[in-house]
C-alpha cells in the first residue's frame, strides 16, 4: 500500500517513509491510496480482543511490515499499559452507549494512537534502514504532550522533547509532564500560549541550517502530532472494536447500523471513524460536536471554513482549537480525491484565513451531522447524565452528549449511538465538581478529584494518584527564543 499526499505534488511514499517523514514535502498530509475494505465477516471481527483486532485493521494499512514484527508491535502497544478496565469498553449508562477511551497512563483517548506510534516508527525506521538517531518536537495544549512522553519514554534511538505553554495547561496536564520519569526526555513550558510553543516548534522544523547540522551528527528531526498517519490509523480500530462489543453485548444485531458521535477538535477522531464506515463497519451518521469554537459546525451549514475569529478558552481545552488539521484527508475524500482542488483550497485558508467548498463536495458531505454546545450546555449534560444513571463524564464528552440529544430532537432518527468518551471525569475534576454542584473549579486538583470520587462513590484512577507521590523533574521556563537552544543542550550539540 503506497500513500500519496492530499496536494498530490508528492512522490507516493511506503508506509514506513510516510511515517517517518509525518507530513509530505509539498506541505499535504499522507492518505493511502485507497481505503481498504474490512478482509474479514464482522461475525468472525467481533469474536477478536482489541489487540487482535488492532493487528487484523492496521495490516490493511501496512501489509509492508513483516507479519510476526507486527504483530509482535501491536501487542506490545496495548499489553500493560491500560488500566484493568480494558482498552476501549463500551459502557450503558441508561440508555447512552459510551465508548471509554481513557484506561490509558494519561486518562485520555490520545494513549490510544500514541501507544502505537513508537512501536509503529520503531518499524518504520528498520524498515527504511534509518540508522540516525530520532528526536520528537512536540507542542502540546496538554493532552497530546504526556501521551507521547509515555508512548516514546525509554525507546532505544529515539528522545524526546515537549514543549508546553506556561499559561495554556491545566494544573493536571502540567504535573503529568513535569513528572515524567523516561530516560531520553525533556519537558519545557515556554513563555505565552499554545500558539507560541507551537510556531516555535515550526521554526525549529523550518530551519534549514539548524536540520543541516542535526543531519551531520546523524540526527533527525520528527514529529508525534495528529497529521501522522501513524496516529490515524490505529484510531479507527476501536470503532470496529466499539462496534462489536454494542453487538456482543446485545445492543444490536451483527449488521444493524450505528450512529457515532465524537466530540471533535482536531477532526482526527471522527475521521478515523469515518475511514471505518468507508472501510465497511455499519455506521450510519457521524455526529461532529463541537465546544464553543464552532468552526467545524459553521462549516458543515454553510460549505465555507473560516477561522476568522478568536478562540474562545472553554472547559473542554482539548478541543479548543481553531485550524481542524485532519479535515483536509476528509476534502480529499469528498472532492473525488482531487488533489488540485485540495491545493486551491488550503492556499486560499493559508491567504484569508477561509474557504468554501462547491456544491458536489458539499453533497458528499451528507453522512456529518454538525452540533455544537456552549458552556452552560455543557454543565447541564454533566448533570443530567449523572442525575439519570449515576455516570460520571468529563467535559468533552458531555459536548458530545449534548450533540446527540440536539441530533435526536431535530431528526428524529433513533438509531443506536455510540458517545465516544474522550477522557476520564477525574482529569477535569474541576469543572466536573462545578457542574455537578459539588466544588469550585480551581481548587488544588487532587481535592477537586476526591470530591468527584466521594459524591460518585467510586474510586479515583491509579494513574492520578500516582501523580501526587511522583517527584518533579522539569521547572524550567523558556522565552520562544530560546527554544532552539534548548534542542541544542538537550543533545549536547
Ligand atoms: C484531543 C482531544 C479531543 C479532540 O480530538 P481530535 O482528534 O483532535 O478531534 C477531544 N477530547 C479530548 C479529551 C482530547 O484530548
């Protein structure tokens, strides 16, 4: 299977250089080319465990790999590092199906992907017979960043560096980073917001010089955010997962269509969900639900993106963002794999911030349902769903809640739906007691996360708990500016 980049001014690339490279050189992200179909029955799919199920999806992507090497990834991505809950259960509270995504070490879905990714660029470099030594650049706005610390912690040839802004993580996210234990990494909180970590790990990347000089030493610079295709595709094994454990727990009959819905952000997820449906697993609508940065629901009403606006800072921080990344894989799609019009349309993002899709593109559009909640919305959908069945749910997944109730009231349609829950209640615990009238947001966290605990009568997450007793290792801050040097020391340059 070869992968071609979305602007098609790219060689097509093999799995392991796409992986590797995490973006093609014509600044379009990799797509295979061509999405394949499942290989087996879904009678014979749903009698697999995740890990079994991962390695029969992900061979469609990557036959390149040799099969015992694979396989042998795969299980060790997903042996020990989710909690005894599973990897990805299918929970009923009342009458919502949520699908858990936050038995990871960092309670929230990112583990899943990057679990695999190491394992995946481990591979991936082998197969290339890449011999330099890989350095991750990673900005993060909180989650992505210490689950890749915990993906890549103590992999031989490969460090790590993570960059968060100093004001733009939660108390949490921050204590998660700074007290990281792996042997090849480094965490530092810059100066300003997300933004400002983020071009400034852009301008390290764009840097010739600088790349020339890592090259000398037989150093390359590479990337663990969500434009890899290696962070896509093992995202769309828990909706075949998802999927079975609805029919293996009696839900709906094997065949019988679902609806999901993904509270969205970066548009990785539900894109994932979406190769899924194309890849033959009966999914009916994808459900897009958005916070308050609505730029996602404004563009499936109106057929025109525009971020022109400011980004409003909301109690589910993961899905404050602006520029949906992963949605130019899903204009491809929907233009007939017409990289010309891909390239027309992100230069005209890249030029006034927006752009409008035609009527043909816009017709294939018709499996989205765009949704939105505001902030009040979203305390009421924490409330009502613990009010109902005794569940408790984090921010971002009470966005997706509401979404489906929107969805529901205005269509009518009663086709079983799976909520993706994206992170565990305890890693919001501030705004989850807020919501539930129990505490103030802002308190210490571990107070807020025992009051959730208590007033729930369950347990708070080992992996939290952890964190309390865990030395911190990084406290260093750094202007933009000095974010090179950073590099530069890390590696003893
Ligand atoms: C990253 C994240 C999201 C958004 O996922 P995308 O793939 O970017 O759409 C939603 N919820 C949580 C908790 C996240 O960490």
């Amino acid at each position: 299977m070869k992968y071609q980049s979305t602007r098609g001014f790219s060689e097509k690339k093999t799995a392991s250089e796409a992986v590797v490279l995490g973006i093609a050189d014509d600044g379009g992200l990799f797509i295979p080319e061509r999405i394949p179909e499942l290989s087996q029955s879904l009678e014979e799919l749903c009698k697999l465990d995740y890990q079994e199920t991962a390695y029969q999806i992900m061979s469609l992507f990557f036959p390149e790999f040799e099969k015992g090497a694979f396989r042998q990834a795969v299980q060790k991505a997903y042996q020990s590092k989710f909690d005894s809950h599973g990897i990805a259960p299918v929970i009923k509270a009342g009458k919502l199906n949520f699908m858990e995504l936050y038995h990871g070490p960092t309670l929230a879905f990112k583990d899943l992907a990057l679990s695999f990714l190491p394992e995946l660029m481990k591979l991936s470099l082998e197969q290339e017979k890449i011999n330099d030594k890989v350095v991750i650049l990673t900005a993060t706005s909180g989650d992505t960043g210490k689950a890749a610390l915990e993906g890549f912690k103590n992999k031989e040839g490969i460090q790590i560096i993570v960059f968060y802004p100093q004001d733009g993580v939660s108390e949490m996210q921050k204590l998660q980073m700074v007290t990281e234990d792996g042997e090849n990494v480094f965490v530092a909180a810059v100066e300003g917001n997300f933004d400002d970590a983020q071009s400034g790990v852009k301008a390290i990347f764009n840097d010739k010089n600088f790349q020339a000089e890592l090259s000398q030493k037989g150093i390359r610079l590479s990337s663990a955010n969500s434009i890899n295709i290696g962070r896509l595709i093992p995202q769309i094994v828990y909706y075949v997962y998802g999927y079975c454990q609805m029919v293996n727990q009696g839900e709906i009959a094997i065949g019988e269509k679902i609806n999901v819905v993904v509270p969205t952000g970066n548009f990785g997820n539900i894109l994932a969900a979406y190769y899924a449906k194309k890849m033959g697993v009966p999914i009916d609508k994808l459900i897009c639900a958005s916070n308050e940065n609505k730029v996602l629901f404004d563009f499936f009403r109106t057929s025109t993106y525009d971020r022109n606006r400011s980004l409003v800072m909301t109690t589910s921080p993961s899905m404050d963002i602006l520029i949906s990344s992963n949605l130019e894989r899903l204009l491809f799609e929907i233009s007939d794999r017409n990289s010309q019009k891909i390239s027309e349309l992100m230069i005209e993002l890249e030029k006034k911030g927006k752009y409008s899709i035609d009527e043909k593109m816009a017709k294939n559009l018709s499996d989205f349902y765009g949704t939105f909640a505001d902030e009040e919305e979203v305390q009421q959908a924490i409330a009502d769903v613990f009010r109902e069945s005794n569940y408790l749910i984090d921010t971002h997944t009470a966005v997706a809640v509401h979404g489906y109730r929107k969805y529901k009231e205005e269509t009518k349609d009663e086709t079983p739906a799976l909520i993706v829950s994206t992170a565990s209640p305890f890693k919001f615990s501030g705004s989850v007691g807020e919501a539930l009238g129990i505490s103030k947001n802002g308190e210490n966290f571990y107070q807020e996360a025992q009051e959730i605990a208590d007033f729930a009568n369950v347990g708070i997450p080992f992996q939290l708990k952890k964190l309390i007793e865990m030395p911190i290792r990084f406290t260093q801050i750094f202007s933009k500016r000095e974010m090179k040097k950073v590099v530069s020391e890390f590696l003893r340059l």
